[in-house]
C-alpha cells in the first residue's frame, strides 16, 4: 500500500482533514453530548420561521408569504428552502455529516485548506492555515450568536479565492472549476455582505494579476483568463437566482431600499432616503485605535463584561500603581472591560499574534506580486472598519455601488482574516525551504522586520497609551456632564476615580500585549534561526512548532467568548438539545389566547393531530417531550388558520419571540419592508409605548381611536405580563372592513401625516394614484355590510363580504401591502388594488355578496427556481468536465 501511488499522494490529506476533523470536534464537543449552542439569533430566527416551518411540514411546499412578523411580510429572507438550488447537496456532503457548528467549523478549516492548496502550500503549511483561520474570533463569536449563514459565507470565501488565484497561475481549468464551484457555495449561504467584499477582494487580485500577466507580455494568458473566471462567476450565480432574485426584488422595499418620503419623525430614524443612514451603518465599527485588537484581543477590553468579571487581576495590579483604584474597588468590578465605541462587543476580533506576524514578514520577504493586492485590500480594510464618517468611509457610503446597503460595516476585516493566514504560511514555507540560501541583504531585512515588531509591542507595553484613550466616547459625554456642576471637592473625586478607571483598563490591555509579545517574540526567533541554520531538517521541525503555536494562540482566546464553563452543574454556553428544538414555551398570556381563540377554528384538534403528524414526521422535535409537541402542534393549528395579531409590550420591535406562536406586530428582522418601519418610527412605536404607560397606569379605555395604527393591524391581543391572561383589544378594527370617508392625498409625505389623524375604523388615506382602485362612494354604507375572514393560509386569505348598498364600497384589509406578487380576486375576476394607510391595502367591492381572494403569487420565484434548476445543471456538467479533463492531464 505504502507504494501505491493514490495512496502516497493522498494520505498526508487524510491526515490533515482528520486532524481537522478532530479540532473541531473537541472545540464544540457538548454538541457530542446531546447538547447545541445557546445562541440568541437562532432564537430569534425560529420566532421569525415558525409559521412557515409548520406550513412546509403540513404541506410539504414552501410559505411565500408569513404575517407572523412586522404584520407580514415574504418569507425570501427568513425561512425559504430553494431546492432548486442543487448545490445543497454538495455543502452537506462538504460537511461530513459533522453536526451543527462543529460542521461550520471545519466547513471553514476545510476551504482554508483548500486556498492553501492553490497556493501550492502543501498539505501541512495549509493545515496551519486552515487553524489560524479556523479559530480566528470572528467565526467563534458569529457561531456563538447564531449567525451560522455569516460563518458559512465566510467559509467560503478561501477556496474561491484559491481558484481565482489558481487560474491566473497556470491552472486555468482546475482553477475556475474550483473558483465557480465555492463561489456559488458562498452565495447560497446567503449573506451576500461576505459575498460583496469577497468581490472587492477578487477585483484588486484580478488587476493586480492582469498587470503581472501584461508586464510579462503574456496579454492573451491574462485576457483569457479574465474572461474565463468572468463567466465562472456568471454560472456561479445561476443555482442562486431563486434567492438573488427574489431578495433583489424584495430588497427596493425594504429598509435597504429608497423610498419618496422626505419629512422625518420627530423621534429620528436609521433610514435614509436610499439605503441605511451612516450612524446606523457605522454603529458597531472601531474606535480609532481598535485596529490593535487583531493583534492584541484586550486592545480595547474584548467584550462588553463587568472588570471584575474577567479581569480582577487587573485590579490588584493597577491598585500597585495607583492608590485610588483600592477605594473605588468595589464600583470599578462593575464597570464595563470594553471601552471602545461599538453599539456592543461580544469579543474582539482577533486574528492571532503569530498568524498576523507572519502576515506583517510576508510583505518583506515574499518575493511576489500578490502582496500588492493584498496590502491594498488590508489598508482598505482597517481605514473602513473605523466609525469617523469621513476619509474611505464616507466616500464608500456615498459612492460606491451597494456599500450602503450593509451595516456593521468593519465586517470588511475578515478579508484580512482571509489573507493572513495563507500569505503568512507563504512566508513561512519559503523561510523553511529557502531561508539559509537568501542573499545576507534579505535575511538583514526580514531581521530588521521581526525587531519592529517586537519593539511596536514592547511600545505598548511600556506605552499602552498609543493605542488611544481608555475611555468610550460616551463614558467621555459622562464625565463631562458629571463635571459641569461639580465643586472643586467633586472634581478631585471626579479626576481620581477616572484616573483608577484608567488605570484598571491599561492593565487590562497590558497584560494582553505581554502575551501577544511573548507569542511573536518565539515566532520570531524562530523565523531568524531558520534564516542562518544550514541543515533543511532542522529547519523543517519549524514546521509542528508553529502549528502548536498557532493552535494554542488561536484557540485560547477564542474560549474567552465560547467554552465548555459549567455554573451549577450545566453549561453557560450550551443548552441540551431539546431546549434547542423548543427555544420558546408557551407561558400563561400565550395559553389565555389559545383556549379563547381555537374555538374559532372548524376542526381544530383534527387539524392539530395532523399538524403533529407532520412535524413528527419532518424529524425537527426528536428531542422534545411529547406534551410540549403537543402544545407546538395546538398553537401551530391557531397560527396557520386565523388571521388575528398580537402585540408583546416592551421592545416589540426588536423580538421574534412572539412569533413563535402567534402574529405579531413586531419581529427581529435586518431587512423588513421600509414602509411599515417608517410607520413604526412615526407612530406604531408611539403608540405601543403609550399602551404600556396606560397599562401600568391600570386602564388603556380611554385610548380608543388614539390606537389607529394598531387597531388598523387586528391587533387583538396584548400581552403585558406574560404571567397573565392577555388582554383583549375592544377597539381592533378586525380583518377587513368597510369605510366611510377616504382622503385622497398627493405624496408619501402627505399620506403619512393624514395616517396619524385617521380614525380608521371609519377611515382612510390614499394617494391620487390609487384612487380609481379605493375611492370614497356617493352612497352611504348600509350599517348591515359586513366582511368576514373566510379562510386563512399563508399564501392565500379569503373573505365573504357582504355590501349591502347600491353601489361599490371601499373595503380596507388588514393585509400589509406588497405589490410584487400578491393577486386578489372578486368572484374568480382579477381587480386592482391600492396602498392605503400607508402600510395596507384596499379594494372597491361591488354590491351584494362576494367572495374576495387574496393570493400571494410572485413571477420572481417561479423564474428564479426555473433559472437556478438550468444554472445547477449547467454547473454540475461544468464541474465533471473539468473534472475529467484533469483526469486525461493527470500525468501532467
């Protein structure tokens, strides 16, 4: 076997995947126990997709549309499976079958072992890649909050650009087969911000490489293989076209999009005219100074958690140095360790001291014009992940194509992440290879490059003043205001208690810098030994140390934000798998609705039992008790058969949790319809708040018409105490309704201002342009019509209304308007439709009774699955293709 050709070119493989298989396992290896992460998004995220989740397991087809958050919205970016999609299949098999972040984990292990090999790194400078990479924090805090797509992106990024990179150096074929078949993998985990800095990435190294190509006068190499790599990404796309088109026509009606209202609520807002405002864009990016925590993870504290927490060490060091800090001991513990200027920090985002060490050597020891590129993209990189709205960030936001559609925009630092590693090992293998050989002027400046790095932390340590203040911005607003009125006595105190404050926090970073320093003094010795011992053997046991190195560094700072901690017994950072399966139970307000409302619903413990065979059978509650599956599948039937809202008081609009079981006003969602955020900033949060108040004031019979926006959403119910019975709402105006004055309006502008002033259960606004389709009639409405909610699902709603007059009536439906799909019908006839209310739609109905049909029907999904069935197909044939031309070429 030993001899056996496939065996010796792949058993170092073997071993390396292996290897990588097993780190990540024992990283998350609770989740080998019958355990799963804690992670708050996943929460949310199933608060957000239960409805359509039971819809596709009672139907097995997909839920288009859910009123379950924001009063309704498509489900393209909550919970919507494109099969069409056929590289599915491949991302699970990618996955070994390895369980839910362990599978994550060394999906990115693997693609970094992947770019490592289109570098022709090797089998074991690619295994150190893929660690460096692997634990780098952002993946580790990312998994930890529940952002698995995020990760999985990133993941991806690596061998896409090892493809790219592998055509331009000779291997064209092999190189876009790799290049398009990652890049369709990283667009199908949709998060399509990793996807556009990827681009940004791919477009420096694409000019970069076309530059090198032309200079050494291989023009039609470098036009053609331009073209190839342009038509790679063109297929890479096309299985994705069922979610990019869809998002794409979603995308210009939601907060990402523009919008023609130009007057402002009086409580402010985060959306722009176009895009998202820079504030909130910029709202989780660096203080300045920040940038050090790729190198030094406490640069600026790591995460938002009380000093005595964590670093109680701290304390009685700084306590050595200043004696103010033992007398406001106590107050210091619970103060925040983070004191730079993000909204919030789960951790830093750390790289590793050894892996950006080697990075900082490659740029003066690699001999190859790749690093332009590369440090183009990473001084980019740290000039955008800063808060200032000025310089890069300002012209980005304003300028470049689509930049203003992300926030959290410092995200842009995992093309560094993506980088480092690769391009440090690049460094790494030519030191082992070729370090003894380099000419004496080269092994001076690699030298001369390891003592500045040295010196820069030995700077810190001895200065930790340079990485910038030890305050937040807002701690700085604080003090101020505290110093204002204070007397000379005040001040002192003021002065001494911001000095240990300081002292406390340098402490902190320095402790940190010690430890970076100690990891990249090693490393450097290490490097400057390779560079004068003859013996390549010697050189070559390098190799493991720096992967022992690197495993450690990256590694223990990443359980600083996930470990296996216990308190009590149980885990701080998981939770066993049925909680997992059941994040949400259902408390005494949920049960009050549920015994009040299914009585509601023609045959609900059939349609319960058959929603429960469902589930059962789509193997998503193997974990959950039998009652608790009992009461999933009961509110479940309520969910998917009535058309009622409910509003959870206190932070609505920033919790999915209500979604679970019922349709709710509120919700957690990036990317919800604009208009209806628009009427959340200018009165449904107004009037959710003024709702609280009453509440605890012991009566809300006075609001009445004062709840327009929430009466006009069937907003039924109002959980307050959730220990409760919840509330009923006297004053809702129902599912639909007739009304009897429409005020017709010429803009956006006005239309808003009107809402406030309605009573809408009687009436309503539109704009000049809808008014042939809703429009006040010349005849009273007779007090007997009605209209009556007939059947509910997701992607279809049908009343029975009875007009009772002579002559058409304006019916308003409680249905939040979108106008990219949805087809109503009068009597199996087609009518138009308008926006009214701003947020609602609304039809003419005819005289006598009538059935009216919603139905939510987008042309964009059936072409998108039609395009990403053909484009899987041509990909997959592509991909064998290349495959066996390889094969012919193998002795080559």
């Amino acid at each position: 076997m030993l001899k056996n050709p496939f065996f010796k070119l792949a058993w170092p493989h073997v071993v390396a995947i292996g290897v990588l298989v097993i780190l990540a396992s024992v990283y998350f290896s609770p989740l080998l126990q019958g355990y799963d992460l804690n992670q708050s998004d996943i929460v949310n995220w199933r608060g957000m997709s239960q409805e359509s989740a039971n819809y596709r397991a009672l139907h097995n087809e997909e839920a288009l549309w859910s009123d379950s958050m924001f009063g309704g919205m498509p489900t393209y970016q909550t919970s919507l499976t494109h099969h069409a999609n056929l590289l599915r299949p491949i991302l699970l098999t990618l996955r070994l079958g390895l369980p839910g972040a362990i599978g994550t984990l060394f999906l990115c292990f693997l693609g970094y072992y992947i770019l490592g090999l289109s570098l022709r790194l090797g089998p074991w400078y690619s295994l150190i890649g893929a660690v460096a990479f692997g634990f780098a924090t952002i993946n580790i805090l990312y998994l930890g909050a529940g952002h698995t797509g995020k990760v999985t992106s990133i993941a991806f990024l690596a061998p896409a650009l090892g493809g790219f990179i592998m055509a331009y150096r000779g291997k064209l074929i092999r190189g876009a087969a790799v290049f398009m078949l990652f890049l369709g993998l990283n667009i199908a985990a949709n998060h399509l911000q990793m996807t556009y800095y990827l681009a940004i990435l791919l477009g420096a190294v694409a000019v970069g490489e076309f530059i090198r190509l032309v200079v050494s006068k291989e023009i039609k190499k470098a036009i053609v293989t331009s073209v190839v790599l342009v038509a790679a990404a063109v297929i890479a796309v096309l299985p994705n076209a069922s979610n990019l088109m869809t998002t794409f026509e979603y995308s210009k009606l939601t907060t990402r999009g523009s919008s023609d209202l130009t007057i402002k609520p009086a409580s402010g807002s985060n959306m722009e005219k176009e895009g998202l405002s820079e504030s909130y864009i910029l709202d989780y990016n660096f203080a300045s100074g920040e940038q050090w925590s790729i190198l030094i993870p406490n640069a600026k504290g790591g995460a938002v958690e009380a000093i005595g927490k964590e670093h109680k060490d701290a304390i009685v060091k700084a306590a050595a140095e200043n004696k103010n800090v033992n007398k406001f001991k106590d107050d210091l513990k619970g103060q925040s360790a983070y004191w730079g200027d993000q909204h919030y920090s789960g951790g830093a985002f750390y790289f590793g001291a050894i892996a950006v060490f080697l990075f900082f050597l490659a740029f003066v020891g690699v001999k190859d014009s790749l690093k332009w590129p590369f440090l183009v993209i990473s001084l980019l990189a740290l000039a955008l992940c800063l808060k200032e709205y000025a310089g890069f960030n300002k012209l980005f936001i304003e300028q470049v194509p689509m930049y203003n559609k992300f926030r959290d925009s410092k995200m842009i630092l995992v093309l560094i992440q993506l980088i480092a590693g690769a391009w440090g090992m690049v460094f790494l293998k030519q030191v082992v290879e070729e370090g003894f050989s380099w000419a004496k002027r080269k092994k001076t400046i690699v030298a001369a490059a390891v003592g500045v790095a040295v010196v820069a932390l030995v700077l810190v340590v001895s200065s930790p003043g340079i990485t910038g203040d030890f305050q937040s911005a807002e701690e700085e607003k604080q003090f101020a205001e505290l110093r204002k009125n204070a007397g000379d006595e005040q001040q002192d105190m003021i002065d001494n208690y911001e000095g240990a404050l300081t002292s406390v926090r340098q402490e902190i970073l320095v402790d940190d810098a010690k430890r970076s320093l100690m990891l990249v003094f090693l490393a450097g010795g290490v490097v400057v030994a390779m560079l004068y011992v003859s013996n390549k053997t010697i050189r070559q046991a390098a190799i493991p140390v720096f992967g022992l190195l690197i495993l450690f560094d990256g590694m223990s700072v990443s359980k600083r934000y996930l470990n296996l901690e216990k308190e009590k017994g149980a885990y701080k950072k998981f939770v066993a798998i049925s909680e997992k399966e059941l994040p949400i139970l259902p408390n005494t307000a949920d049960a009050s609705i549920l015994d009040r409302e299914k009585v509601n619903v023609d045959d609900f413990d059939g349609k319960t039992q058959a929603l429960k065979q469902a589930l059962v059978a789509s193997n998503d509650y193997t974990h959950t008790k039998a009652s608790d599956l009992d009461s999933v599948a009961m509110f479940g039937a309520l969910q998917l058969n009535t058309d009622f809202r409910v509003v959870r008081l206190g932070n609505p609009f920033n919790d999915a949790s209500t979604s679970f079981y019922h349709k709710s006003i509120g919700g957690y969602h990036g990317a919800k319809l604009k208009a209806y955020q628009e009427v959340i900033d200018f009165y449904l949060a107004e009037q959710v708040d003024s709702l609280l108040a009453y509440l605890r004031a012991g009566t809300y019979d006075s609001l009445g018409s004062s709840l327009g926006v929430v009466n006009m959403l069937n907003t039924k119910y109002i959980i307050g105490n959730p220990n409760a019975p919840a509330l009923s709402n006297p004053f809702t105006n129902g599912p639909a309704w007739f009304v009897t004055n429409v005020k017709v309006v010429e803009n956006s502008d006005a239309e808003m201002t009107e809402l406030g002033k309605l009573n809408t259960r009687t009436e309503a606004v539109v704009q000049s342009k809808f008014a042939n389709e809703f429009h006040a009639s010349s005849v009273a409405v007779d007090s007997t019509a009605n209209v009556t909610l007939k059947t509910y699902e997701t992607n279809q709603v049908s009343y029975t209304v009875n007009n009772t007059s002579s002559a058409d009536q304006p019916v308003v439906f409680s249905e939040i308007y979108y106008p990219k799909g949805w087809v109503c019908k009068v009597d199996g006839n087609p009518v138009n439709y308008a926006k009214v209310n701003y947020i609602l739609r609304g039809i003419m109905v005819p005289a006598g009774s009538h059935e009216v049909v919603w139905s939510f029907e987008p042309t964009v999904w059936k072409t998108g699955n039609s395009v990403s069935y053909a484009g899987s197909i041509l990909l997959i044939i592509l991909l064998f293709g290349a495959g066996f031309y390889e094969f012919k070429n193998r002795k080559a």
